[in-house]
C-alpha cells in the first residue's frame, strides 16, 4: 500500500504517547499493592500493543482494507484511545511545566501550599492530582466517543420557513428537502438506513436536493441501498450533485480507466435510482408560468486539498433571466470563495460536506465543533445580504461510525415570499 509509511509514523507517535501516560500510570498506581500495580502495568502495555498491531496490519492486509467492521469501529476506537492519551497529556505536560517552572505554579497555588485534599482529608500532590485528572479526562473523551456509536441513525430534522423578496408567486410555499454525505460504503443496517427514508417521505416534500458524497470510494457500496434510496421521489423531482468522496480519490486504482468506470459507475447508480445528477449544469422548475432555476456543480473546495471540479461557468448561463436561483454545491467553502463574490443572484447555496465533524455540542442558543476551526460555515443557515447557504449536517457517516452532538440530518426548507 502506498501509504504505509505513514502509519508507521503515526504507530511511532501513539508509541511514544502510550509511554508518556504509562507515567502517569504509574503515578496513579503507586498506592496499590504491587500485584495489581503489576496486572495494571501489563494490561495497558497489552492494549497499547495490540493497538500498534492492529494499526499496523491495515496497510497489508487486503481483508482489512475492505471490512466495514475494521475501517469503522476498530479504527474508531484506535483513533479514540489516542485522542484519550492526547487530551490526558495534555494534563500531563501541565505537570511537567510546573516541574521545570516550580515558582510559577507556587505562586497560583499557594494557597494549598502545592498540594490538593484527598478523599479522607489527606494529602495527595499535585502529580497525583493531575495523574487523575487527565486520565479522567482522556476516559471520560473515550466513554462519550463509544456511547456516540448508537447516534448514527438517529435521523434529526431540522426545518426552517425562509423568506425570500424575489421568489415566484406560484413557488410560495414550496417544501424543499435536503440531504447531504449518504456515505453508503459506511452503512451496516439497512433497516435503520430505511427509517430514515421514511421519514423522509413523510414530509411529503415539492422538491428533494441531494448534495454530494453519495458514497466513500466506489460504485458498488450502493448495490445494497440502492432500492432504498430509490424510493425517495417528489413532484419537482429528486436532483443531485456529486462530492469529494464520489470521484474514487482516495483509493488506489489498478488503472486510471478502472476510476473512470467507477465514476460512470456510479452516475448510473444515480440515474438508476430516478435522480437526475446534475454535472456543471442546471435544470428550469415550472409552475403556473412561473421559473426558477436550479443548478448543480461537481465538487469545488476552497480549503485543504479538495478538488474544484466544479464549473460554475458553465452551470450559470442560460439562468440570468430566471428570477430565482437555488445552488447545489457539496463544499460549503464554495460560497464565500466564489458564489458570494461571482454570483451575487444565486439566491440559496445547499452544501454539506462538513458532517459538523460528527462531534460537537449543539443547543438552540449555542453551537461548536472543531471543524469549525477549518470552515466558517459549517452547520445550519448562514445569511449574508440576499444570499443565504445552508449547510447540512450529512445523513451518513465516515470514519467515526458515531455521532456525538451532531446528529444526521434532514432538513426541510420552506420557500415564502417575502411581504
């Protein structure tokens, strides 16, 4: 595999991480009589070395490259036991700046005169306090990550009236359902998978708008939700647009002509499935001798590496005259880098791609997760001027296969004029 060389990197990292916290470990430990100091001792280095192994085996093992079961909850867990460690050492490291910097820490607790109160009224120190402190941190960061496994089919929905001063009588009131980061390839419960679609065509929605990552990597991860997925169905139609994840990008190919097929593979899973794919392209929606227009462009990124494959100069014209104009575009990024800027008449941006990260803290009045610190706009509405975007938080899931204050998403927009 091309990229082993890198998990021998990150195996170096978790190696030298796995001794750090083994100090604090060790901290922790010392008032245990010496047989279960010593059983301790040994189970954390057991997990810590099966953990290398099994991060180790993936680059050269083909069976494990292609197990749902091993790509999504075994590289969870090994990535939430090294997120454990990292926030615990970072509670460690605390400690070890107050050892090199002892009048510093002595001046801001002086008070305790260096130490904290224990349980019985007696004294532990400071080392034994932030021992516990970030190994309680890191266990309770890696007990919230597993709870989060059983929140990736709990479907929310989100609805939202949006008002608008330009749009056509005939269209008030349109119901228009968006879904976004399907992620096929991470599914393993298509009754779950089929919930979700009930709920759906519960809506009873005018128009449902796709908007990219219709898989991980390849065609075939549809073969099983294809049928599912293609029951979704609504007056104006279903449309869709491709994301980063759709193009087979980030797989090894035996040959370029072999991604091609995939790609074509898997526009046909879309038409298939009776969705019209948009490809740099738009489409006119009628009512009553009314218009509006929709377009669909391929995946454009403005951060990272993500590629800009989509050609807004070529979905645009023939929509100049539409008084109405709805944008299906997978990367919210696309918005402040070229819609708001290069076409100040797109009325609403649909993306996704964000997934808010599948981990986060969201309430009516407050919302954060880390991928925030990459895009601006990365969950919900944002407004600027006439323009609005919205971006959905995935209905699927990668990686991670869990949700933890980010739930998958549904959302229903509800097009009004604007008195």
């Amino acid at each position: 595999m091309r990229n082993s060389g890198v998990f021998w990197v990150i195996a170096l990292i978790m190696l030298l991480l796995d001794y750090y916290v083994f100090q604090a470990v060790k901290v922790v430990t010392q008032p245990l009589q010496e047989r279960w100091r010593v059983l301790i001792h040994y189970g954390y280095w057991i997990v810590s070395i099966l953990t290398l192994a099994a991060l180790l085996s993936f680059p050269f093992i083909q069976a494990l490259q292609t197990s749902k079961i091993y790509r999504n909850y075994v590289f969870a867990i090994l990535f939430g036991l090294f997120l454990a460690k990292l926030v615990g050492s970072l509670v460690f490291f605390t400690d070890d700046v107050r050892r090199v910097l002892p009048w510093a820490v002595s001046k801001v607790m002086r008070n305790t005169g260096g130490q904290f109160l224990g349980e019985n009224g007696s004294l532990i120190s400071r080392s034994t306090f932030l021992s516990w402190a970030g190994l309680a941190m890191g266990g309770t960061l890696f007990g919230t990550l597993l709870m989060g496994f059983v929140n990736k089919y709990n479907y929310q929905l989100k609805k939202h009236i949006l008002h608008f001063p330009n749009l056509p009588e005939a269209f008030n009131g349109m119901k228009v359902l968006h879904i976004s980061d399907i992620h096929s390839g991470s599914f393993q419960d298509p009754v779950a998978v089929s919930k979700g679609i009930e709920l759906i065509l519960h809506q009873k929605a005018d128009l449902i708008l796709f908007t990219g990552d219709l898989v991980n990597d390849r065609a075939d991860e549809m073969n099983d939700y294809k049928s599912i997925f293609g029951k979704l169905t609504a007056p104006f139609g279903v449309f869709s647009t491709l994301g980063n994840h759709d193009y087979g990008d980030y797989v090894s190919w035996p040959s370029a002509e072999a991604k091609k097929t995939n790609l074509e593979n898997l526009k046909q899973v879309h038409a298939d499935m009776g969705w019209k794919l948009l490809m740099n392209e738009h489409t006119i929606l009628e009512k009553d001798g009314h218009q509006i227009a929709l377009l669909g462009i391929e995946n454009w990124g403005a951060k990272g590496r993500f590629p800009k494959y989509g050609k807004m100069h070529e979905a645009y014209p023939g929509t100049e005259a539409i008084p109405f104009k709805i944008l299906l575009s997978h990367d919210p990024s696309h918005w402040d880098a070229q819609v708001k800027t290069e076409y100040p008449d797109i009325d609403i941006m649909l993306a996704g791609h964000t997934h808010g990260m599948q981990f986060g803290l969201e309430n009516p009045y407050f919302k954060w997760s880390p991928v925030q610190w990459m895009y601006k706009q990365w969950a919900g509405l944002y407004e600027d001027g006439k323009q609005k975007l919205y971006v959905n938080r995935g209905f699927g899931f990668i990686g991670y296969p869990g949700r933890v204050g980010i739930m998958p998403e549904i959302t229903v927009l509800e097009l009004r004029m604007k008195s």
